[in-house]
C-alpha cells in the first residue's frame, strides 16, 4: 500500500512538473486555463506555504488525488452537482428540504432505510 501510495504521488508530481516547464516556456496568457493550472495558481499565491515547499507539493499532489478519486466515482459527483445546484437556488433547497420533513416525518436519518418512502419522492 506504501508503494502504490508512493507510485500515485510521483505520478502526480510529474504530470505537476511537466505544467510547470511548460508554464515557464510560455508567457503569462498562453498558460493553460485548466483546474491543474488554477490549483497550482492558488497554491503558489498562498502565502501560509510559500516557505514551506514540501508542504505545498503535498498539498498540490492531495488534491489532485482528491478530485480525481472522487470525480471518478459518479455517485460522489452527482451529489457534489446536486448540492451545488441547491446552494445556487435557496427555493429549490426549500422545496427539497419541505419535501423530505413531510415525508420523513422528522425521524432523519433513520428512516432513509424505507425504500417505499425514497421512491415517493418527487423533487
């Protein structure tokens, strides 16, 4: 497991390396405009790991694991789309969250195991 761990972050790392050769060669509007680019843009701007660089690799490399693992398993990620489109629209959030009391009868999260009551949900 302390290989695999090992062989995922040197994998990362190169791909990292290889943008920021390439991030060099260019000048500053022909840089890739990707969520690599804007992790490395926002590490390199916090100023809290500037001085330490080992701690901003790690940073770099962690989330990159972490957007892909959880991009690559579609459950994760149609609950992140959901949660973010109720966020952008409070009555929706409302309309769910109504819903779901009536339902439910305020007897959360128990009562998320009665299939019967999860497939009458409409919103």
């Amino acid at each position: 497991m302390w290989r695999l761990k090992k062989e995922v972050d040197m994998l990362i790392m190169n791909i990292i390396h290889d943008r920021e050769i390439q991030n060099q060669s260019r000048n500053i509007n022909e840089k890739q405009s990707d969520l690599l680019q804007k992790i490395l843009e926002g590490v390199a701007s916090d100023k809290t790991l500037n001085a330490r660089e080992h701690n901003m690799n790690q940073l770099i490399v962690d989330l990159c694991k972490n957007i892909y693992f959880a991009g690559s398993e579609s459950t994760a990620l149609a609950v992140t789309w959901t949660l973010l489109l109720l966020a952008l629209h409070p009555e929706w959030q409302q309309r769910v969250r109504s819903e779901i009391s009536d339902t439910f009868d305020n007897k959360l999260p128990h009562s998320f195991h009665d299939m019967s009551k999860l497939q009458n949900l409409k919103v």
